[in-house]
C-alpha cells in the first residue's frame, strides 16, 4: 500500500502570520489536529494542537499569546514523504521522529496529509477485519516453501487467503497471521494441526500425532 492511497487530498492549511487563537479554531472547526503552514504556496512549517496548547501554557518557560503568530511557534524543519512511498516507510518516520503526521509533498507542492489515524486505518485494512472472515496465526519454519504448503493446503479445502501478514517469532520461525474465507475457523485450524502445522491461534487445538 502507498502514501497516496489513504492520504487526506487539499489539507487545511494556514500561513505563518496566523493568529494562534485562530490556528486553534480552526482545528476544532475542523476536527483536526494537524495545519501545515504555506507562505506564497511553499510549506515553510507545521502546527499541531500540542504545540498550540504547550506554546501557551502557563507552565510554559515564556508562554505565548493567543495573538502571537503561528510563525513563532510553528516547526520549521518539516519531515514529509512522498505520494508513492510505502505506508511502511512513512510509518517508520512518524515512530522515529515522533510526529502524528507527515505532510505530503510532490514536486516541491503539498498534495495531502497522513496521520497516524490514516496509518491505524490502513492497518486494518491491510489485515482484512473488516471483511467477513476468519483469523488464523501459524508458525512456520523460515526456510523456502513453508508459506506454499500453507497455501495449498487451505486452497485444497476451498479456502481463500483474503490478507496474510508475516512477523519474525522465537526460534527462527515466521508467525503467519492469516484472514481466511470462512468463519470455521477452528476445523480449519483443526485441519492445519493435523497435518502438522504449528497453529498458535485459535489456541486449545488437539492434534494428532
């Protein structure tokens, strides 16, 4: 999946002489948390609710005033990502840097925003909850071939793969977290045990030796 399938198209932006009362404003007009800030079409910086509530806090060494201008509180080294970079990448800046969300810039021109909510929402889309289907987790041997014997054995039972997502375990194996077509979940799990997989979920399997 990439960036400019869950991105939010003509974000709401402000300009860096924006008064922080109206910047605040406009994000509960709006419900939102994030504004980047365009001088003369350019991105020169971001403000979110955070920065606006902390810049003004009491506790704040110098607090700003809600007539202080987004200018002087907004960041100005603005990490952004592109519209065909995988949601993964933009994912892994959000969670090094810290930030909620990252603009979206195509030659040199804001095209939208993604935000961590867009990033939950792809998540799940990625896994498949929302359709009608069954979940299954498998251990499998990191070696080639694995996840095809997994594949042809539920092909075999009729059973469609509708999303399969892949982590490392213990001891050198693949946890496989299937969505499958069919709501039996156990007797297919059942069935997968006794042919020697090594199903983690649904948990309680008997198998046969």
């Amino acid at each position: 999946m990439l960036v400019q399938e869950i991105i939010h198209k003509e974000p709401v932006t402000i300009s860096p002489d924006t008064k922080l009362f109206a910047a605040y404003e406009l994000m509960l007009k709006k419900n939102i948390r994030h504004l980047p800030v365009l001088e003369n079409g350019k991105l020169v910086g971001i403000i979110t609710d955070r920065d606006l509530r902390s810049a003004t806090s009491k506790l704040a060494e110098v607090p700003f005033q809600p007539e202080d201008e987004v200018g002087k509180i907004m960041v100005k080294n603005v990490i952004t990502v592109h519209p065909k970079d995988p949601i993964d990448v933009a994912a892994k800046l959000m969670r090094e840097n810290k930030i909620g969300c990252l603009p979206v810039m195509e030659n040199d021109a804001l095209v939208g925003i993604v935000t961590i909510s867009d990033m939950l929402d792809a998540l799940l889309k990625l896994t498949g909850v929302h359709r009608p289907s069954g979940r299954l987790e498998i251990n499998l041997s990191d070696k080639p071939g694995e996840l095809a014997k997994l594949a042809q054995h539920l092909a075999e039972r009729k059973v469609n793969i509708h999303s399969i997502l892949t982590y490392p375990a213990v001891n050198g194996k693949i946890r496989i977290v299937l969505r499958i077509s069919t709501i039996d979940i156990r007797g297919i799990a059942q069935g997968l045990c006794n042919a020697g997989f090594e199903v983690i979920w649904p948990t309680q399997m008997s198998c046969a030796d």
